[in-house]
C-alpha cells in the first residue's frame, strides 16, 4: 500500500456489523459500501445473482479511482430452512446460502487477488465468519454453519498461498452480535437460555466486531496473515 488512505470495499455495509465497520473506518479510509440498493456510500447489488460480485467489484474500483486495497467480505445471509422440508425447497435454501455467504465473498475475493497481483503492492482481506464454522449451529441452519467454515478454509487458503505476494487474509468469527437479525432469532429461541450458555453474560455490539475488522484491515502485523480472530463472550473457545 502506499501513504495514501487506503481504499476499502466492505459488503453488507447498510446494517448491523457491517455499519459499524463503515462508522469505524470513517476518517481512517476512503471506504465504499454495499447494500441492496445503490445509496450515496453504498454500491446495490444482488450477491444472489451469480454475476454480481463480479459488477459490484467492478463498481467499486471505478468508485475508488482504480484502486482497491482492502476487502471486507462482510455480507451473508442466516436463513432457516427445516431438514424436513421439501427437497426443492431444501437445496433452495442451501444454494442461496452458499451463493450469498461463499461464493459472492470467493467472487470478490478472486477478482482482488487478482487486483493486487496486478499492481504488485499487495492488499489485506478480511473475512467475517462466525462462531458458527467451528461450533455448528442450530437444526434450521447447517448450511450457515457450512458456509461459514468454508469461508474460514478460504481465509487460510489464501493467506497461506500468496503471503509472499503480500496479500494478507484474516478472519472474525462473532458468535451473537446485536443486530437485527440476532435479535428475532434470540426472541425465536428463547433469550435467557442462549445468553446462559455465553459466559460473558451478554452478546457482542457490533462496533465489537467493527474495531477487530479495522484492526486487521489497517493495523495488524503481516505475520498476523491467516488469523481468525474469535469475538464470542468465550461461549466457544478453541
């Protein structure tokens, strides 16, 4: 990178933890967002689509003057579909899950590998996981959990692969943080029960998770590369 602010794109950017990211970069980088429809920060598109990653990196990069030097795989979906349900409705809901949670961010993580090897400068990648990938996760949402360790492989993949490049690739596995999708499922599921099994007695606040992302898209050691940083309350410590 050079002494310039450096130029970040971080996906799902219009709520909860990835606001906070916004919020958290705000002054330290020239960051652009995304969210379902285009807004003054923020570039819409559709990660359902297999062609949007691909559009919206190309967004971005004209956005921020040809040069991206951080990406923030942030976006993801955390949907129920139940084992019983009928078989086009179960891979339904897994195709979209993948699509939205692996695919895009494997997408957009290509497309800035193959950015920053073009430029020779190299660039940092952080991905938000979750407590999910090593713990699992409830009946409704294996392909969550699944999604969300395969994010955590790529994480490692990548940092491992082209460290020598100076791309560097960290991740964040938040277990329940205070957005609103955390809330209806917290109210679904019975709060004081789920809140007993996090020994910090609460869950984390997205600007918890937004000051680590920062921390590992602006400031962490490059020999950091392949860290996964858990962000939990120690409900599940490794």
């Amino acid at each position: 990178m050079t002494d310039e602010r450096p130029h970040i794109l971080v996906t799902g950017s219009t709520r909860g933890i990835g606001a906070a990211i916004m919020d958290t970069l705000r002054g330290r980088a020239e960051a652009i967002g995304h969210g379902r429809a285009d807004a003054p920060d923020a570039i819409g598109a559709d990660l359902s689509d297999p062609d949007a990653a691909d559009r919206l990196w190309d967004a971005a990069l004209a956005r921020l003057g040809g040069r991206i030097d951080v990406l923030v795989n942030n976006a993801g979906v955390f949907e129920p579909i139940a084992v019983d349900a009928e078989a086009d409705a179960w891979r339904a809901g897994w195709g979209r899950t993948m699509q939205i949670n692996l695919q895009a961010a494997a997408d957009l993580s290509r497309r800035a590998i193959l950015h920053w090897r073009e430029r020779g400068a190299g660039g940092r990648l952080v991905n938000v996981a979750s407590r999910a990938a090593y713990r699992g996760d409830s009946p409704a949402h294996w392909h969550y959990a699944a999604s969300k360790a395969g994010m955590v492989a790529m994480t490692k993949s990548i940092a491992r692969g082209y460290a020598a490049e100076g791309i560097l690739a960290f991740a964040v596995c938040p277990g329940f943080t205070m957005t609103g999708m955390a809330e209806d499922y917290l109210a679904s599921r019975g709060g004081d029960k789920l809140l007993a099994d996090i020994p910090l007695g609460r869950v984390a606040a997205p600007a918890e998770v937004a000051n680590a992302v920062a921390y590992l898209a602006l400031e962490a050691p490059a020999s950091m590369t392949g860290a996964v940083l858990d962000i939990n309350g120690a409900s599940f410590v490794r």
